[in-house]
C-alpha cells in the first residue's frame, strides 16, 4: 500500500451540513429545502447560460421563492456558487491510488479513477468549470477551495510518484508534488473537455484508455503492456 486507506463512507462532498442563514440561525427542515432549491435553480441557470447572465431574478423565479428572500440565505450569484461547489470533492479518486499502480492493477486502477472522474464531471461540470475559473482568477474564496477540493488527489499521486523515484523508475529530477498537480491537471482538463472531445469524434473507450495510460505512465515510470 502506497498510502493510508480513508475511512468507509468519506464521500464526495465537502460537508453535508448546510451552513447557518445569512443571520447566523440554524437551518431548520422548511429553510434547508429553501436553500436547496436556490441551490439546484442557480446550478441548472449556470448551465445553460454566463455567469454574467445570472440573475437573482431569476434564480428566485426558477426557485419559487420570494426575491428577498434569497439573502436570507445567500449574498449573491458568487455566494451560491461557492456553496455548490462547496459539495464537491476529489476525495473518491484518491482512493484508486490506494494500490500500488506499478503492481498488476495499477493499469485497472487508473482507469477506474478516470471513468470516476468522467462521471464527476459529467453531473456537476458547470460548477466545476465555474468554480475553477473563478480560481484562475483569484477571486473570494475559490483558490482556497479549489486546494482543498484537490489536496486528496495529489497528495496521493505524490505518493505514487516518490515510490516509483525510490524504486528507480522515475528520474529524481521530476518533482513528485508538481508531477502530482500535473496528472490532476491531466485528468480534470480531460473530463471538461470530455463532451467537446466526443464531438470531435473520439469515443469514450479511447478518452479512457489513452488517459488511463498517459497518467500510469507519469506516476510508474512503466509502459503497461498493449493486451493489459
């Protein structure tokens, strides 16, 4: 094992618990199906429209819930984005770098975390997308976020990586921490792009395949056989 097992039942959100109101009470059952509903409108509007193109109009019409009464709950647009992608986390991906991917199931392994990051992607791609290029930017609270939503992932391909550097079959010059941003980079920047790339006429089992193999390689050194 290259790295500790998380406990059973860490999961892919952040928290569970929704935060107090904007006036600092807790949320009974009533107020947290309010905000969920914000929530789920202003997800489902990012989607198909610009951020600049959201309204807290009509975030509160597809919600059904009085304008005003949306700060209750939120300061703007930007505040329910953040609470959104607040639910996501890479901690499930991590998990398929438990086994050490130099052994006959590495190759297995990768490819399970990058259908996993596919799937990800595919159901929360809008907050993903927005919520990390409003960490590019360097705005509010997002680059914190972002951090903490990745820190499990790479942190674990660091591992990896200095196995494979102690086994020899990586170079001592490539650096395990910026070696492991680079393979989240390869992943993420795959599943983004995953609709515009089947469009362009590759199928799912070749966007798999070759980023299974392209980040097997980064972390192990080895070139998995062409049959594994």
């Amino acid at each position: 094992m290259v790295r500790r097992r998380r406990p059973a039942g860490e999961g892919s959100r952040v928290s569970t618990e929704p935060p107090p109101n904007k006036l600092g009470q807790s949320l009974g059952p009533k107020g947290a199906r309010t905000r969920r509903r914000i929530m789920d409108a202003t997800e489902a509007l990012v989607a198909a429209r610009s951020l600049a193109d959201v309204r807290i109009t009509d975030i509160a019409r597809a919600a059904d819930v009085a304008q005003p009464n949306f700060y209750t709950y939120f300061t703007g647009v930007e505040d329910v984005v953040l609470a959104l992608a607040e639910e996501v986390s890479l901690d499930a991906l991590a998990r398929h770098l438990d086994t050490d991917w130099a052994g006959p199931d590495g190759l297995a392994c990768a490819r399970r975390l990058v259908e996993e990051a596919f799937a990800l992607w595919a159901r929360r791609r809008a907050v993903i997308g927005l919520a990390w290029f409003l960490a590019d930017k360097r705005h509010g609270g997002f680059p914190e976020l972002r951090v903490r939503q990745v820190r499990s992932l790479y942190k674990a391909f660091e591992a990896q990586i200095r196995a494979s550097q102690d086994a020899g079959r990586l170079a001592r010059t490539v650096h395990p921490r910026l070696a492991g941003y680079e393979c989240v980079g390869l992943i993420s920047s795959a599943a983004m792009k995953f609709a515009l790339l089947v469009e362009s006429g590759f199928t799912r089992t070749q966007l798999v395949e070759t980023n299974a193999r392209l980040v097997h390689i980064m972390v192990t050194g080895l070139a998995a056989p062409a049959d594994a």
